[in-house]
C-alpha cells in the first residue's frame, strides 16, 4: 500500500435515541412505582489522527441523557460531559510491524462478548484506563492489557478506579480453515473492602482462565467455552467455573436464511455460603450479559444453569 507521509485525519460521530419502558422489572421486590416510560439520548462525536502506520491519536467526547425517567437513573444511562476514549497508539518498531503499543482511555472486547464488552447497548459505554499490547499476525493474534475500569462521576470528570486493577492476555488462532480458538487469563485485584458471597468483608484477588472454540462446517455452526476461576477473597478460597455449548444450522438455500440454534450456558454458584467455605460463585466480570441471558439482564452467569432454543432469519 502506498504511505502517506504526512497525518490522516478523519471525524465522525453518532446520534443514538431510544424509548424504553418496563413493568415490574424487580417482580415484586421493590414497591411502590412499578412501571416507567422514558428516553435515552447518546451523542458521541470522535477524531481520528494517524501518521503513517506509525502512529495514531483518537479522542471521542460524548454526552449521554435521560429524559421523563421516573424512577431514580442507572448509573449506565446518564453521563452529561465525558471522555469516551482518548489513546495514543504507536508501533515501536516502524511501519508494517506487527506490535501496537496503546496508551490510554480505550473499549475492550473479546471473544463474543460474554466477559468482555464496552456495552454499547447501554447508554454509556463502558471505558478502561491503562495500556494494552496487541500483536498481529496472518492467523493469530495475541492482546496483553493492564487497566483501570473508568468511574462514571455525574458532577465531575470521570476518572479511573484506583483500587481495582484489571489485567489480561487474549489469544486468538484462526489458522483452520473456518474455525478458531481463542485461549484467554483475566485478573482482577480488588481493594475496595466488598462482602463476598459468604459474608465476609475485605480484599479480593480472582483470576480466570479458559478458552473458546468455534467453526464451521456446511450449514452447521457450533461454540464450545469453558473458563474456570480462582483466588481469595476476604481470606476465602475461591474456586468457579462456567461452560457454554451453542449449535445451530442455517437454511442457506431458502429466503430470509433462517438459523434453528439452542445453547446451554452454565455457571457455578456457592453450595453453602458461610464465613470461611469456599467461595464457588463465578463472576462474569464485565459482559455484554442480556445478549445471553434475557433481555431484562435479571439473569447474570452466575449460579446459573440456563438452556435456549432460538430462531434467527435475515429479511434482507
């Protein structure tokens, strides 16, 4: 490809409106205002600055609001004046090298989002702050990252937690013909004194490793994940895990390609939750979760055993 020597520019952004209503969303477990009608309003505007394959500045403001919300805002709907992104990028050994080095406020995601997702389904996506390695080849790719997850503050700037340390690597292998695999570790280092599933208050260090496989053959699709967690908190021992099967097969030769899938997701939960057993309750760190597990994300993965069948079809 031809090199331009001097910077690329580029500016955009996006609108995002959306009427939301929901009835006995706790079924129950709160009284009084049960339903609740209102809009939710996301504007994002973003520059984008690279010089070469060299180097690269990305800033992406944005304003998030809510409008005729009865009950009190999530703390995901409202944001009025934020930083969504704004990073540096720079490939420390020249153009065309595989390695970027990214300092700064900046989306994760990984895998199909059931760990690791910026939630843009919410009003307010989710942000890190930290640095994040990711090496690039032909049939694999390899991510390594240390961040902050960032704190919305409605009054003020928001700004990085500073006792929750958030870290990982993510491989990822799609050197078979239509199939990969993906093989992942996240940690977590938490200081900020939470009860634990058996009671008990204090510092919490968990870490997850798993791995993911998914392809293709003919008119079948098929995903196959199994992560396991360990670590202590509040000075008990945590021992989790969770696995998903997904399948379905896709009707290619008739109109609208309709899919028939099921799925089975599995998440451990503590058997006998008191001070000093074990915590066996996965966390399923920061998801794009209703994606999985309904729509009105009442269900987390977590103490779960939950089984679908779907029908997906394609109009256009």
């Amino acid at each position: 490809p031809t090199r331009r020597a001097n910077p690329s520019p580029s500016i955009g952004g996006e609108f995002r409106f959306r009427m939301e209503s929901s009835t006995n969303q706790a079924f129950g477990a709160v009284r009084g205002q049960t339903q609740d009608n209102f809009q939710q309003y996301r504007l994002m505007l973003h520059f984008d600055l690279k010089y070469r394959d060299t180097a690269r500045i990305f800033f992406q403001p944005g304003s998030m609001l809510v409008g005729d919300r009865e009950r009190a805002p999530r703390p995901i709907d409202e944001n009025r004046l934020t930083v969504q992104q704004l990073f540096f990028d720079v490939k420390p050994f020249g153009d065309g090298t595989a390695l970027t080095v990214r300092v700064g406020r900046q989306d994760l995601q990984y895998g199909r989002q059931r760990f690791i997702s910026p939630l843009n389904w919410a009003n307010t996506r989710r942000r890190f702050d930290g640095v994040k390695l990711f090496w690039t080849a032909d049939d694999w790719k390899l991510d390594i990252f240390y961040t902050k997850p960032t704190v919305i503050r409605p009054e003020q700037p928001d700004r990085y937690n500073e006792e929750y340390d958030f870290y990982g690597a993510y491989f990822t292998y799609t050197g078979i013909p239509r199939h990969g695999v993906d093989v992942f570790f996240f940690g977590q280092d938490d200081t900020r004194n939470r009860r634990n599933p058996n009671g008990r208050r204090g510092d919490m260090s968990r870490y997850t490793l798993g791995s993911r496989f998914w392809g293709k053959t003919g008119n079948w699709d098929y995903e196959a994940m199994l992560a396991g967690q360990w670590g202590t908190w509040a000075g008990d021992t945590i021992q989790a895990w969770a696995w998903t099967l997904d399948g379905g097969y896709t009707f290619a030769d008739c109109s609208w390609k309709p899919r028939i899938g099921a799925a089975f997701d599995f998440a451990s939960g503590d058997s006998n939750p008191r001070p000093g057993s074990t915590v066996g309750t996965f966390d399923q760190l920061f998801p794009l979760g209703h994606a999985w597990l309904g729509l009105i994300d009442v269900v987390a993965r977590q103490n779960v055993n939950a089984f679908n069948l779907n029908l997906t079809a394609w109009p256009v």
